[in-house]
C-alpha cells in the first residue's frame, strides 16, 4: 500500500472543497489502481470538520496538521487537542513537521504530542529531516535517529505511526535528493527502526520535498519509499492527480 498525503499548510477557505471533490472522483475512476493506495488531505485546522463531514467513508481522509501537546481541554488559546480532533470523527494527523518545529517544537513538546495522539487512538505521520547545516556537516543520520528516538516509545502501536523523511532543504525548494541518497537513507531509517525497537514490524517510510509531477519519476524508482508527503503540489488537484497518475505510469 503506497500513501499520497496532501499537506494544505496554511492554505484554503470552504470553497477549497472542490480540489478534494475532482481527486476523489479520479481516485474513484481509477480502477485499475486505486486498490494501490491511500490518499490523505491535511487542511488547516478551520475547515477540518467541515471536510471530514463530507468525505466520510469516500475515496480520502481527512488529516490534522497538528495539535497541543496537552490532551483533552485546557486554557490554551488557539489551540486544539488530538481528543478535539478525533471527535470530530478524523483518525490521522502530521505531528513534527519541520516549520513547526522552526517555530519552537522541542523534541520534548513533540513526543507529549505524539503521546496525545496515540492515546486519542489517532494515526501519526511523524515528521524527521535534517537541515542543509546538518547535511554539509554529514550527520543527516544521527540527527534522524535523535528525532525518532525523542518521540517514539518502545511500547507505541507502531502500526499507528508513518515515518515522513522530508529533509528541510528539499521543501518548497524544487531541489530534491539524489535517488541513491535518498534510497540509502531510507534503508538507514529502516534499519535504524528495526533494531532500535527490536521489533519485525515492516515501518511505513514516506518522502516529502518538492514532491511533484516531474519528481515522482524519480522517487518512484525507489522501493524502499511507502509513499510521500506533498506540500505546495497538493493545492491544485490537477498537479495531485498527476503525481498519482505518474507513479503508476
Ligand atoms: P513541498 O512541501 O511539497 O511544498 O516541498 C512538503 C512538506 O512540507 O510537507
């Protein structure tokens, strides 16, 4: 099963609906594939119930983008809880991307997170990467394995936890990693995951970064990758579409 996640970031209003409602009806017609994958659509926090309400039991879920690291109610202003979330009938969120994580996520912050999302019995995409320092500083893999380690427990469900590697100078950049890099570091991350938490659980990996039509060629070289995380394409459901139709080119 192959996951094509659309992170809206801070874009869209209720009108936005119809990008959703053209990639459901492909996802609809797409006999010949759509057995294949899952897609996913993470809108800001203002129309998830909105979405979730009409897509329920249709071709694509609904995703958060983030939550407090405090579960249940609480004097937090402008904040939402994982419980407020899967109340309103949503079963996925992305926990740790990089911009949150730019804006002052603590790896402590985001392991209390991941921690409210388990126990509200949400699905993660739990997301990793290294800076463009860290790269040239050649220490992507430990700084990946620090991330991983802050936030997941031995004793987490990891069937309820994907892994997004989005390396931060691949987003929104249009540049992309080489694929022998990128196929190296998933296996790494893999490896890392298998023997870290002593487990043969087959973990889900996914790519995110300047993930659009033309890159998909690429990327869907590598069979180590369970499928991507896509920003800036996931807007139009054009591009989005194409991604698909491309992979399975
Ligand atoms: P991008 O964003 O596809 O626009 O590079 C990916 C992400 O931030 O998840």
């Amino acid at each position: 099963m192959k996951y094509f996640i659309g992170n809206w970031k801070m874009f869209g209003i209720p009108g936005s609906i119809k990008i959703l409602d053209k990639i459901n009806n492909f996802i609809g017609k797409d006999r010949k594939n759509n057995n294949k994958y899952k897609v996913s659509i993470a809108p800001p926090h203002t129309l998830l119930h909105y979405f979730a309400k009409n897509f329920k039991n249709k071709n694509i879920s609904i995703c958060a983008q983030n939550c407090f690291n405090k579960d249940y109610y609480g004097a937090h202003t402008g904040e939402v809880s994982a419980y407020m979330i899967k109340k309103i009938g949503l079963n996925q969120i992305i926990i740790g991307h990089s911009e949150n994580r730019e804006s002052g996520e603590t790896d402590q912050v985001l392991s209390e997170k991941v921690f409210a999302a388990l126990k509200n019995n949400l699905n993660i995409i739990f997301c990793i990467g290294e800076s463009k320092i860290e790269k040239r500083k050649k220490i992507t893999i430990k700084v990946l394995k620090k991330q991983i380690s802050k936030a997941i427990k031995k004793k987490y469900n990891f069937n309820k936890i994907l892994i997004a590697y989005e390396p931060v100078w691949s987003i929104g950049t249009g540049i992309v990693p080489k694929t022998s890099e990128l196929s190296k570091t998933i296996i790494s991350i893999k490896k890392f995951l298998n023997s870290k938490y002593k487990r043969k659980h087959n973990f889900k990996i996914l790519y995110g970064g300047s993930v659009d039509n033309n890159s998909i060629k690429k990327f869907k070289q590598i069979r180590e990758l369970d499928g991507f995380l896509i920003g800036g394409a996931s807007k139009s459901s054009k591009k989005f579409i194409d991604i698909i139709k491309n992979y399975y080119k």
